[in-house]
C-alpha cells in the first residue's frame, strides 16, 4: 500500500510544461526588452541613459496584461493588469484589511505564485527575493540565519548594519563566544525579544542585497512602536537609494539599481516611496507617482470575482 501511495505521488500532473513555455515567453521578452533598451540609449540626445553604468538596466520591471485566478476555470481574480516601473523604484502598495488583493500583488512580483495569464517581467539576470509577513528562521545559529545561502559574508558589513537596524541584542550574541556552538543552535530563538526576531528575518535580505526586494508587510510587527517604524521605512528608502545598505559610497555607480516593493496598511508609511499603488475600500486603484521618474501605469482592472465580483480600475496617474 504505502509502494503503491509513492507510485500515484510521483506520476501525479506537474506543471513542467507550462514552466517551459513560461520560461521561453519571457527569454523572448527579455531579448525585445534589451533590445527596445539600446535604442532608447542610442536616441537619447540628453546623456542621461548614458550615465547608466550597464544598458540592462534601462529595462523597466513591468506586468503586460497579466491575469490571475485561483484555480484554471475560474473567473480570473486579478484582469490584465498593466504596469511598468522603472528599476531603482521604491513602490508601496497600500491597502486596509479588508481590501483583497494587496497579498496576491505581492507574492506574484515576488514570484511565489504564477499569472494565469499575460506576465511579469522583471529582467532574468536580476535576483528577486520575496521576504513574507511571518517570521521564519532555519534551526541554526543566529549568524547562520542572517548569511544563508551566503557563508562568504563580510562580518564587517553585517556588524555595520545590525548597528544601523539598531540590533543590539543580535550584535552582541554575535561576538559572544561560542555562539555558533554545534548543539545549540536555535536556543537563542527564545531568548531574543519577538521585536528583534523581526529585525533578523528583514536584516536577512538587506545582507542578501538583491536587486529586487519584495517585502510582505515588513511594519506589521512594530504597530505600537512608531519609531521602530520609521527606522524600517528609512532602511528600505536607503536600500532603493544607495543600491545596498553599508556598502562603499564610492562604489555606487557601479552597482545594479535596487528596486523595492513593499504593503502596508497605513497610509502614512507610504510617504518614503516613489510609488503608491492604492487599494481603496470599493476596489479601485489608484496609481500615484512622487517621483520625477517614469512610471506608467496603463489601463487595466483587478476584478474581485473570487469575492465580491467588484472591479478594480487602474488609472494612469
């Protein structure tokens, strides 16, 4: 029985195909979009996209009529939704409780689920990392936890930045001897304050520095402390701006623009971001722009068919 339960496991449907031709989709696209680059460079008489140290990075984050539904067959929840960002943007998308479709934005720029339709192409030679609201850990040092995937990591660059995240109690535990004692790996998960633990599961992706950073609720954590908020909003302004936090000024230019999307529920934090994309009460979005850059945001809606079968109208701002 339990042979026969592996065998119907492993022939079960995947979706390989549908990844293949996904994939192929977007290399012809990315070809299109380099392509459409150079010749914006070579027509620009200002110099501007000259001062771009790589052509690539011209190649703006876009999502081109993309649909999503829940399940193949149903009523698409999200309808050719049109929009393009420039790289090196910061884009809050804002919305209460009570609005849905906020979480499922998030985790399709964060490529944890696919379209159903359309797509969303951000340029493949960038690094997407999606950091979700929960705060998740490995049974491992706290050292390990912060570097994962990256043992290499400069101590001195960490160090600085758990400085500048103003985590004491991480920086200490750090240098304390014996910390990364085989054994006691996760002990210091409960003897951390739940504030801190949140700083780590975000410090994890600034040590990771990816050049596109999409951040599920990153404020939820810190709602009765307004100044733990605002250290967390300028970091994330930082990030975008200084293409990485505690790296050397001098270097800069020659870095890949870093772009950050991030939710949030009260409208106040999204005055840091160049972006909004505003989830109202009724549905509609509304696409503000705070920045001299070009963000487009053409026509296209979200229809809340899954729920309550409202339409959500993207304008252009």
């Amino acid at each position: 029985r339990g042979l026969q339960a592996l065998v119907d496991l492993v022939n079960l449907p995947t979706d390989l195909e549908e990844q293949k031709a996904i994939a192929e989709q977007l290399a012809r696209i990315g070809r299109l979009s380099r392509a459409s680059a150079l010749l914006k460079r070579a027509e620009d008489t200002s110099g501007a996209s000259k001062m771009d140290h790589v052509t690539e990075d011209l190649i703006p984050i876009q999502l081109k009529s993309m649909c999503y539904s829940f399940q193949k067959g149903d009523l698409p929840f999200i309808q050719d939704a049109n929009y393009s960002f420039p790289q090196g943007s910061l884009v809050a998308v804002f919305g209460t409780s009570s609005n849905v479709g906020v979480n499922t934005l998030l985790r399709l720029l964060g490529q944890q689920i696919l379209p159903s339709g359309g797509y969303i192409e951000i340029p493949r030679h960038l690094r997407t990392v999606h950091v979700s609201s929960a705060v998740t850990f490995l049974g491992d040092s706290v050292w390990d936890n912060l570097c994962f995937g990256d043992p290499g990591t400069d101590r001195t660059r960490v160090l600085a930045l758990l400085e500048e995240m103003q985590m004491k109690e991480t920086s200490e535990h750090i240098v304390k001897p014996g910390a990364a004692q085989k054994g006691h790996e996760s002990v210091w998960q409960m003897s951390f304050t739940f504030t801190e633990l949140a700083k780590i599961h975000l410090a994890r992706a600034f040590i990771m520095n990816p050049e596109v950073l999409v951040l599920q609720r990153p404020l939820m954590h810190y709602s009765q402390l307004q100044s733990s908020r605002q250290l967390v909003l300028s970091l994330i302004r930082k990030h975008v701006d200084n293409r990485g936090l505690c790296l050397p000024a001098e270097t800069v230019q020659r870095r890949r623009p870093r772009t950050c999307f991030f939710s949030t529920q009260s409208e106040a934090d999204t005055l840091v971001a160049d972006v909004v994309l505003r989830v109202s009460k009724d549905g509609s979005i509304e696409a503000l722009s705070r920045s001299a850059g070009p963000c487009v945001v053409s026509k296209g809606r979200i229809d809340d068919a899954a729920f309550e079968r409202q339409r959500f109208l993207t304008g252009a701002s």
